[in-house]
C-alpha cells in the first residue's frame, strides 16, 4: 500500500509514462503551467484508478528488463514498447489518454482529487 507521501512522485511518474518520447521533454514543463481545474467523475477516478494500478505493474516489469540491457537501441525499443502497453491500458479503461494525463496532473495539484484517487487504488490492491 502507498502512503499518501509517495503518491505524488508515483503520479507524476505514471503521468510521464503515458507520455511517448516527443512529448516527455512537455509533460516535465506541464506541472509550471496553469492547469484549469474541472470537477472529476467518481467514473473517471475508477477509470485513472484501474489504468493506474496496471501502468504501475507494467512500469515495475519493464524496469526490471531494462536494468539488465546494456544496448541503448534495446533500451529504445523496451521503453516504446512500454508506452504502447500502458498508452493501450488507458485506452481499454474507457478513457482516453489525454484525459487520463489531465486527471493525473490536476491530482499532482489538488490534495483532494489525490486523495480520492489514492483511496480507490488503496481499494484495487487490496
């Protein structure tokens, strides 16, 4: 289980990871711009929840494989192939990927919405 300390720095990496490799160097510039607020659906918190729990397994396993290659083009190619299996685990929980980077950039900034969307994975993993 996550402590309501270590949620930030996993939603912003989650909100990295979704991102393909053009669009990383933005997504890091995204938490210095003004992100318009807007009331999230008990479905979407579900739906980021879920997407989630399974980027952060895919995440974990992708890790673990890019740790023992030493070949940066096979680095490359882990790591696409990474983004297109959490990019496809967003698409399949009913949102799209846009929507799921919103919802998880605007938790980096409200408490409330964080907290909302750290309760429902604390109830998915349990």
């Amino acid at each position: 289980m996550k402590s309501y300390l270590q949620l930030p720095a996993a939603i912003a990496f989650a909100f990295a990871l979704v991102f393909s490799v053009t669009s990383i160097a933005s997504a890091q510039q995204a938490p210095h711009q003004q992100v318009e607020m807007r009331d999230v659906s008990s479905q979407e918190i579900r739906q980021v929840s879920e997407a989630y729990v399974e980027i952060s397994a895919i995440q974990q396993e992708y890790q673990a494989k890019l740790g023992n290659v030493q070949d940066p083009e096979e680095a490359q190619r882990l790591q696409q192939q990474a983004n297109e299996e959490m990019t496809q685990v967003v698409l399949d929980s009913g949102m799209e990927v846009d929507a799921y980077n919103e919802i998880m950039l605007m938790a980096q900034m409200n408490e409330e919405l964080r907290d909302r969307i750290l309760e429902k994975i604390e109830q998915l993993q349990r």
